[in-house]
C-alpha cells in the first residue's frame, strides 16, 4: 500500500508532483530509493534542483468576464527576461490565466489544485520546470467577484511588469454602460499602477507600519530640540501627508493632482448621477 507519508516523502526529495511520486512508487512497490532513481531518469526530479533558484521575471496578466461580474489577476514566475519574453512561456501563461478564468478557484490554494490537463496546476508547472529549463513559480492569484452593482476591471502594464485588478460599486444600472464610467475606471486602474497606495484609506494601512513611520517622524523631530508639544503637532501633520501618500483615495489624482481619488469619485457620480464607490483592489509588481 502506497502511503500518504511515503508520498510526501518522495515529493520533498525530489520536488515532483504528487500524480509523478505515486505513479513511480507503485511501479517500484513503494521502494522509495528505486522510485527517486526512476524519477531521475525521466528527468521529473531535476526540477527540484532548479526550485531554491530566484525566480524574478515572468509575466502578470489578467481576465474579466464579459459581463465584468468576475476577475482574476495572476503572476507566473521564471528566472530570466529572455524566458518571460519566450512565446512557449507567454503561451503557457494564457493557458493557466484561461484555465483559472473558467474554473471558481477563489484562492491561491485551490488555484494550485485546478485540473490542468492530465495533472493539477502545480504539478503542472513542475513538469514544465523540466522544459524550459529554469525555476518556475506559480506565484500569487487573486479572484475578484463583485456585489450587487459592482464591476470588475483590470489593467496590465505592458509587457506584464504591472498589474491592477478592481471593484467599483454603482448604485444605478446604467452607469456602468456609460463611457465617462468606463474612462474613469480606465483612470483608477492607470491611477493604481502607477501610484502604488498601500491601502483603500486609512483603515487598510496596517498599525504596525503607522508605529514604525510614527516612532521614524517622532526621533527625527526629536533631534531638532523643539518642545515636546510642538513635536506632537508637527507629528500630526506628517501622518496625515503619510497617509495622503500611502492611502488611495487620498491621493492626488495621476493625471491631476490637485485632485483627490475620493473628490474624483464624487465628481463622476454626480455627473452620472450615481454614488460611485471604489470597494478594493489589488496590484502586483513583478517579483514582489
């Protein structure tokens, strides 16, 4: 009987797929030395020596449904610029980015166990570590579904370095079929790859990195001599310009920005007559 145990014994050796490791163990009667050697031969365990590599490049890419209910954004790995501009590759990556698209993976985990062929989409991309020759990485995958009278966008910043996935909620039906609308969500996502926010608004800013940039303005202040209570007003000021930078709709706008995302907002939705509200998004940068 082939275990569960001797199973993850092999994958961790040899760094192959679960469906490569039982098929190799029943072969050879669960002799787990006979079956890294078979591995070997076929060459399925030399992926494993390519897995510790750095794997940097590769490709971002996206897919919105027709109906903009349903987006995903992916990022797929390999080590070199010249694999990431391989058509093999960018081919590989459109068949994942498809195959997810259609499938109701909603995270990276059940993203890795989508049927891909006669494999998993991990097991996948370990065999085709194999093929090209370089370490490979199925790296971070979202999947967005909008609520009532929300709409999905993404955008991919040529060649793929750069991506943003969107939800925008509107509160009357024809807004989203308007072209002011679809400009302004055109807008939001070059906003976004562009100006990096770390958060939605203030409340997605994560309190350990509000400490960490509050104690940095508190001892750079502190070495100027000014009194105590004067420093904790300047403090004030300098979070507040800390979160103008960091927290989306407190930014200036890209194209304007003497404007704020959040007066944009208010401004197309009372030229659509609507309330516009941005819900969240994501961005990936290339080996982030």
């Amino acid at each position: 009987m082939i275990t569960a145990a001797i199973v993850k014994e092999l994958r961790d050796k040899t760094n192959a797929g679960m469906m490569d490791c039982k098929k190799v163990l029943s072969e050879t009667n669960g002799d787990l030395e006979a079956a890294i050697k078979l591995l070997r031969e076929r060459g399925i365990a030399k992926a494993g020596a390519k897995a510790d590599r750095a794997a940097n490049e590769g490709i971002i890419t996206a897919r919105v449904s027709a109906d903009a209910s349903t987006g995903i954004l992916l990022e797929v790995n390999c080590e070199t610029d010249f694999v990431s501009k391989n058509e093999n590759f960018q081919a590989f990556v459109a068949q994942i980015a498809d195959t997810l698209a259609s499938s109701n993976a909603a995270d990276h985990a059940a993203a890795l166990a989508v049927n891909f062929g006669e494999y998993n989409l991990e097991d996948t991309v370990k065999a085709k570590v194999v093929e090209v020759g370089e370490n490979l990485q199925f790296r971070k995958y979202v999947r967005y579904t909008a609520a009532a009278g929300g709409v999905i966008a993404a955008y991919i910043h040529p060649p793929g370095k750069v991506g943003v996935l969107i939800e925008v909620g509107t509160t009357k039906p024809g807004s989203k079929d308007t072209e002011s609308f679809k400009e302004l969500i055109k807008d939001l996502t070059l906003h976004i790859a562009a100006c990096a926010p770390k958060g939605l608004s203030r409340n997605d800013i994560p309190a350990s990195v509000v400490e960490t940039e509050t104690e940095i303005f508190r001892a750079r202040l502190a070495e100027s001599g000014k009194p105590a209570n004067i420093i904790e007003n300047i403090l004030k000021g300098q979070l507040n310009k800390f979160f103008a930078e960091s927290c989306f709709l407190e930014q200036g706008f890209v194209k304007d920005p003497d404007t704020k995302v959040n007066a944009l907002l208010a401004a197309k939705g009372k030229e659509l007559g609507d309330t516009l509200t941005v819900t969240r998004f994501v961005r990936f940068g290339l080996g982030e």
